[in-house]
C-alpha cells in the first residue's frame, strides 16, 4: 500500500501550457499581415525606360507587359496581341486604369497596337510605365 501512494504522490504530470506562444505567433501573423505591401507584378522581367517626369500610380487595376521579343503578358500571363484589347477590358472596371510596361527594347509599334486596341475597347484610362531616372 506504501508502494502506491509513492509512486502516486511522485507521478506529477509535466504538460507545456502552449496557449501563450500561439498567442504570440498569431499576433506576429497578424503584424506581418497588416504590415506586407501587396506589389502587382506583370509576369515578366521587364527593364523600363527612365524618365525625369515618372509619377506613381498606387490605383493600377491591370498591368500589360511588353517583352523586348514584342510578346503582350496580361497579369502574369501571355496573351495575343489581337485579343489583348478584349481581355484587358473585361478585366478592368469603368474607373479602373491600365498601365502598360513596356521594355526598353520592345518595338514602339508594338506598343501604340496595345495601346489602340486597349482604346478600341473603351478603356480610356492607359499609361506607359518608366522608372524614374536620378537627375
């Protein structure tokens, strides 16, 4: 009888209380949450020309690349350059903007297409990114 009460009064139970660190990692999840800036990205790796007069513009719904091969992406994916203009206007909304990204190397002629065709849809609101140069 001696024998179980030793061993019952020695068994101690050692749980680790975990509320507290989930407590801290959901709080850190949320931090990093509210704290990420989204960035949209075109799909394609693209080399903008530079230009003095480069303003941002934090309100771009859709973003088209131009490749310097002359290739349209629309929001990371390929598309023709005859089906660009539908495609980008059912994408964006009536006071959405468009900005187009195109590469220094890519052909002008390939850029005012796009940019006829994103016009031919109705989408009004088009600009042409560049990276602000550092004069």
């Amino acid at each position: 009888m001696r024998r179980r009460r030793l061993a019952a009064a020695g068994e101690e139970t050692s749980e680790v209380n975990l509320t507290p660190m989930l407590d801290v990692v959901f709080i850190m999840l949320i931090f990093f949450i509210v704290t990420t800036s989204f960035i949209k990205e075109s799909g394609v790796e693209i080399e903008r020309p530079e230009s003095s007069a480069a303003t941002p513009r934090p309100d771009v719904q859709v973003l088209v690349a131009i490749t310097p091969e002359g290739a349209v992406w629309v929001d990371g994916e390929p598309v023709d350059l005859h089906r660009v203009g539908p495609r980008v206007a059912g994408l964006v909304s009536d006071d959405g903007s468009v900005v187009i990204q195109a590469d220094r190397e890519a052909a002008t002629g390939v850029l005012i297409e796009v940019m006829d065709r994103l016009r031919e849809e109705g989408v009004e609101q088009v600009a042409v990114a560049a990276q602000r140069s550092g004069a």
